[in-house]
C-alpha cells in the first residue's frame, strides 16, 4: 500500500459533519498523512442552520504557504473543498504551484451547490473563479448542479445521456481532465456516479436512496481520493467511495434527529474492508 502526503484545503464546520472533520478522519484511516489548511472557520454548515458564526482564513492563507515553502514542505497530492472566497480560490492556485511534490494529483470538488441552488454565501463572481481552478486539477467532482453552473448549461432534474455528455463535453472544454461526475440518475430509484477519464467512461451505478443528507458529497470524495491515492484506479476508487456513502446514509436514516449530517464514523471498518479486500484481490 502505498503512503502518501497529502493537503487537503476546506473549511471546519465546527459542528455537522462535512468538510474537514470528515476528510480528515477518512484519509487517516484510509492509511495517508493528511495535513490540513482551514478555509474558514463556521460554528457550523451553512446547510439548515441559520445565524452561523464564521470567520475567513483567506489572509491567513499566505502566512503557511510561505512557512511551507520555506521548510521545503510538498505534497503528494492536494484536495480542495469548500473554500471560503472567490479571493482564496486563486491562492489555492497558487499552492497548487508552490506546494506539489513531483506527480502532485491534485484533486478539486468545487463545492458551491445542489440541487439546482448555489449555496449560502456563494455568487456568479465565485463560479467564475472556479473555473481557472479546475482547469489546474488533474480530477474533478461536481455534481450536476455544479457541472451546470460552471458549463452554463441549464441545469435540468430530468435529463438523458446526451445532457450528461453535454456536461461533460463543456467541462472538458473549460479545461477539467478527469471528471467524477456525481448524483448522475437516469430513473427513480437508482443514482450513480460517471468516470470520465480520457476517452474512456464508465458509469457506475447503485441504488438511491429516498432523502438527501448532508456532507455526503465530502463523504464521497475524501473516500475517493483516499482510496485512489492507495493505487485504486479512478473507477474502481469511485465504486468504493460510492458504496460507503450509501452505507452512511443507511445507518443515518434510521434516525431522523440526525438531519445535518451522515453517521460516516461507524462506517469506516466497512471502507477499510473495501480498500483491503481490492488489494488482496490485486
Ligand atoms: O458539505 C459541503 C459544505 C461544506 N462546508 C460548509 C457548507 C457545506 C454545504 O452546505 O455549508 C460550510
């Protein structure tokens, strides 16, 4: 199994399971180093609940970098989440120049929307921004949503293949490698995930679940750069993100107190079978 280092650059929601108190816990147990930069501090996500206490990082921002650069500090690979200004963005292009070790995989969920909505506190001028970001990154995730916001194409709750090549093809054009597209779902009861690599795409397709939770989307992609970064290929490290989120959601629904976020912790042992279980069949 390979060990790697890597930064991941999103906030902590102090309460509500996304963000940082996710990816962190899943890329440690996922066996890599994992080093942090906060984004912004919130007392919570901005996801429900209202009057939230927040404080940016953005001028915090190149204080560390520089620490870094003067330790000689790199990084194997980088992972961007929520970030807290459109301003930040270009300083994580920045340590995307200054902070990657040689074959850096840099790996960006441009996270500003669902289900149509941009979130609280994000604009046109940020989705602008955004852009120059995923053309740096070797992968990228976006939900449809955010695939529509970045493409300019409408975005749509009923669609066919041809919208979801429409996305991608726009995706591409601005720029983005390696696209995850993720909540792609061609009939009611079944979701799944599209893998765009080069030529190649493959869908992968699982059950869905009635009702969202929140923080799935950070669920799934710190389990997918977890995994990807033990030498899974993007497909196979797609199915092993997708398979754990949808084990968190299980065990969350059953308690509906449990509104703001995924019971994601009980599930680790279940991700780590999946990741070890590949391996020994490798
Ligand atoms: O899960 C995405 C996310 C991360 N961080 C904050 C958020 C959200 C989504 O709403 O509000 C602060």
């Amino acid at each position: 199994m390979e060990y790697k280092r890597i930064l991941t650059v999103q906030d902590i929601s102090c309460v509500g399971q996304c963000s940082l108190t996710v990816a962190l816990p899943i890329l440690s147990a996922a066996g890599h180093e994992t080093c942090i930069l906060p984004s912004a501090v919130l007392s919570t996500h901005t996801g429900g609940f209202s009057g939230y206490a927040v404080r940016d990082l953005t001028d915090d921002m190149p204080a560390i970098a520089a620490h870094w650069q003067k330790e000689g500090i790199l990084f194997d690979a980088i992972y961007t989440g929520y970030l807290g200004s459109a301003a930040q963005i270009q300083q994580v292009q920045e340590l995307f120049r200054t902070c990657a070790a040689e074959g850096c995989v840099k790996v960006v969920d441009p996270v500003m929307a669902d289900n149509g909505k941009l979130y609280h506190g994000f604009d046109a001028a940020y989705v602008e921004q955004m852009k120059p970001l995923i053309a740096a990154a070797e992968i990228i995730l976006p939900n449809i949503t955010e695939a529509s916001f970045l493409t300019g194409l409408p975005y749509r709750e009923q669609y066919d293949a041809a919208y979801v090549a429409a996305l991608v093809e726009g995706l591409r054009a601005a720029g983005a490698k390696t696209v995850l597209l993720t909540g792609v779902s061609f009939e009611a009861d079944t979701t799944g995930v599209l893998i765009a690599e080069g030529e190649k795409q493959q869908y992968y397709r699982h059950k869905r679940l009635p009702g969202g939770c929140h923080g799935t989307g950070d669920i799934f992609a710190s389990a997918f750069v977890g995994a990807y970064l033990r030498g899974k290929t993007a497909c196979a490290a797609a199915q092993i993100a997708a398979d754990y989120v949808l084990r968190c959601i299980e065990l969350t629904r059953a308690d509906p107190k449990h509104w703001y976020g995924a019971k994601f912790e009980p599930m680790l042992p279940t991700y780590l079978q999946a990741l070890q279980a590949q391996e020994q069949a490798e």
